[in-house]
C-alpha cells in the first residue's frame, strides 16, 4: 500500500513536469536555494527502480539530471563543471554533496563514458576538500577551498549527505574502498561533533579546535554566526544538522548489508543484524562486534535449511593481515566465504592493523589505526548559555584551558599500546623537550589537536 502511494505520487510528478517538455530546475537567479535540492527525489526514483524494476524511473531520473545540467544556477554537480578537474568546488557544501549521488545515479543508470569521467572527476575534487578526519568544506560555502585542519570547517548536514553518497556508491560499484570512505566521515567527523554525554552537536566544526563560542576558533566580528557550539536545536541557524544527525545512523545501518547474485555481503562493519532470504530460504545474521573501536568480527548464521551460499566481507584498505576461522579467498576488497552453511554456524574475522602517521597540508601530519582518526584531547571550560525546560538540553560553549601546540617528526612513530590508545613521542615547544603523548579517537571529543605540525631536523631553514 505505502509502495503504491508513492508510485502514484512519483506518476504524478512526472505527469506534471513531464520529460523532455519541461524544465524542473528554471531559476531567474542562479544562487537557488531549495530548488536544487528538488534533484534528491532521484534517491527515491532509485528505490522505486530497485523495487518494481520499471525502466521509467530509470528515465526519468536521467532527465531531471540532464536539466539540472543545462540550468543556469551556480551548482558544483552540473555536468559541464564536472567535466573541468581542475575547477575546484564552491558552493554550498550540502547541495554539493548530496548531488554525488544524483551523478552516480545518472552515470551507473546510463553507463555513458561523460558521465562516468564526471564522476570520477567529482569524487577526487571532493576529496580536495576533506580533512583528516573525512568532513569536507562548507560552513557553508566551500568557496573554492582545499583542506586544512586548522581553517576547514564543515557542516554536520554534509556529513550525512558524503556519508550516504559513499554508501550509495558501494551499491551501485560494488567497490568497498567506498565503505572505507563512508566508515571514515561516520566514526571521525561525525562522532567528533556530536556531544559525547549532552544530547547536542556543532552544527558547524573543524578538526583542531579549541574553542567552541559560536564564531569559527572563537571569532565575534560576524555576530549572526552561531553554528560553531553545541546545540540541542541550533534554532536560529536552521533546521536541519539537527535532524541530519538523528538520520546519519539509521542511513548507516540501512547499507551495512546488501544482496549479491550469489548470496549477502557486509558492506559497512559494526554491530548488526539482517533477517532476509536467500535461494528463497530465510537467513539470519548477526554480526557481534565492538567495532570501530575494536577489531573483531563474529557473524552468526542462522538458516531454515543447511545450504551453500556466499557471504562476502568487506576487508578495508588500511587491514594489514586477516584471520578468518574458515576457508576463504579474496577478491580484491572483500573477503569471500563460500560454504555450505549449517542452520546454525559462526565465523569470525579479525582484523589486523597498525598506526600511521599521514602527511596533509601546510606541512602537518595525523595519526590514524584502522577506521579510527586520532588526536590530543584539549582540556576546556563548559560554560552552558541557555537551557530548555524539557529532556535537560542545553547549549554549551568551550574554551580552552590549557594547550600545548606539540611538534612531532617523522622519526617518532606512533604505537599501539592499549585499546584505542597511542602513544607518540612528541616536542613540546614550552620547554624544548620530547615528551611521550597519548592519543585517543576523535570520536566524542570536544576540544582537541588532530593535526600537527612537523618538527624541522636540525639545521634545516625555510
């Protein structure tokens, strides 16, 4: 019933901005605002698509994007730009996101070779613009500018909009460097502007951040600037980061399995379970784990009957090695088990992994294990500015109050030494002296150092 509604409602869209004699996305000014976002109803084309098979909403998404292109507006997504590698993105960062997957959409709906070079241009020019910790450029315009940890701040309603992109991807593509991609904005960016023990996120953050008042690192000069704290609602901004931040899990959730020709594949990892059929059996897994902050995977398979089918596993880029308690083999990013499973069976995956230190911009590096970004926590001073007489929400500003701006050199490597705990060798500039750092996730800190500055050898000058 809810599947034949929205078939009539989507009938009736095109009925009324029917293809190929109308132009959805007419502006008489090119700065549109909620127009653009009209694209999205391809997410749902999409599904319908998946649903019925009926090459009409195939069609009909493939004209909205042809319009869309062919519309004077100042969008990063049109197809003319993103043929242009080198023409930077500089709108405004949700709408630019979020139309990855109108790309992606019109390119594996068509298989045309333009729009296969326009989406492989649009992902390595959004990846000009993201931090270490995956959040991409927009508080709230990109304007053109590449990543820094320092200067880059993003919105949280853009974190959603890439993580569902790089999901979305992982269906379309089949490739799992797209879950590695999706995991990284989730457990890094996200985690890191959500409160860790107050129900509020910063609508907007960067990754190094030491103060939380309103204004990007404190600034007051623009006074309608809000976004840079911690807010239940964030009211006088807008209504969405919010909202978004309430959806990023269940989006997440809603793509860690998907179907393959020959069985199920766990597409994004974490803790889960999947009730479906396969070979017109019911199946049932569940897949216990503490990851992202552990590397251990259990699945356990339950079934009506003992059958062979395939379980495919995603095996992220940064896994050194992989230990599977079965016979497997592996076909480029995912670990393939395929076996006759019993009704009630178990595998486990265990992944290997050591930590890195990645060099990005202005001559500063961070600190990555596995799917986890980590950084120097900042010690700060709460101030709450306004509380609500409901659930005990209230917005809260940091400052902080004591930082020590660390050095590190690519001689000092970083180690593991407990769960979600590092330890690097680190020069404090106070006193000249090399101290032993502890590094934590980003996930759930408030204040916090994430990219560091590389400490010069001796004797060497700009």
């Amino acid at each position: 019933t809810v599947l034949a509604a929205i078939e009539r409602a989507i009938d009736n869209l095109m009925k009324n901005w029917p293809i190929n004699d109308s132009n959805p996305f007419f502006s008489s000014n090119p700065d549109v605002s909620g127009l653009s976002h009209g694209i999205m109803i391809i997410d749902v084309l999409e599904r319908l698509h998946s649903l019925t098979a009926n090459e009409k909403f195939l069609a009909y998404g493939l004209f909205l994007y042809e319009r869309f292109s062919a519309s004077v507006l100042n969008e990063d997504a049109q197809l003319a730009k993103l043929l242009q590698l080198q023409l930077n993105l500089k709108g405004h960062g949700v709408h630019t996101y979020e139309h990855l997957r109108a790309v992606a959409f019109a390119y594996f709906a068509s298989q045309h070779p333009t729009l296969k070079e326009a989406l492989a241009n649009f992902l390595k020019k959004i990846e000009r613009t993201q931090t270490p910790s995956g959040g991409a450029a927009g508080d709230e315009f990109i304007a053109g500018r590449m990543a820094d940890a320092d200067d880059t701040g993003y919105e949280f309603c853009s974190l959603h909009e890439l993580m569902h992109g790089y999901a979305t991807l992982v269906q379309y593509a089949g490739k799992g460097l797209y879950g590695d991609k999706a995991e990284r904005i989730l457990f890094n960016a996200a985690l890191g502007a959500s409160h860790p023990e107050s129900s509020s996120i910063c609508y907007l953050k960067t990754d190094n951040v030491f103060q939380l008042t309103g204004g990007k690192h404190g600034d007051t000069l623009d006074k309608h600037q809000t976004r840079y704290r911690y807010s239940p609602v964030h009211r006088e901004a807008a209504v969405c980061c919010v909202p978004n931040a309430g959806r990023i899990f269940p989006y997440y959730v809603q793509h860690m399995w998907m179907k393959t020709d020959r069985g199920l594949a766990a597409t994004l990892l974490g803790p889960s379970k999947v009730e479906t059929t396969v070979n017109n059996c019911r199946v049932s897994i569940e897949a216990i784990t503490e990851y992202p902050f552990g590397n251990k995977l259990n699945f356990n398979v339950q079934a009506d009957k003992s059958m062979v089918f395939e379980i495919k596993i995603r095996k992220p880029k940064w896994v050194n090695t992989v230990k599977v308690s079965v016979p497997y083999t592996v076909e480029g990013e995912w670990i393939v088990i395929s076996k006759n499973w019993n009704t009630v069976d178990s595998v486990q995956v265990i992944y290997d992994f050591s930590a890195a230190v990645k060099t990005v911009s202005n001559n500063k590096v961070f600190v990555e294990a596995g799917p986890l970004v980590y950084c120097l926590p900042a010690a700060g001073r709460p101030a709450i500015t306004r509380t609500f007489s409901f659930g005990s929400l209230k917005e809260i500003n940091y400052q902080s109050s004591n930082h020590i701006n660390y050095k590190v050199s690519l001689q000092h490597p970083a180690t593991i030494v407990a769960a979600n705990e590092i330890h690097m060798d680190m020069l404090n500039p106070e006193t000249g002296k090399w101290e032993k750092v502890r590094l934590v996730p980003m996930a759930g800190t408030i204040l916090r150092r994430v990219a560091f500055e590389l400490e010069k050898p001796s004797g060497v000058n700009n």
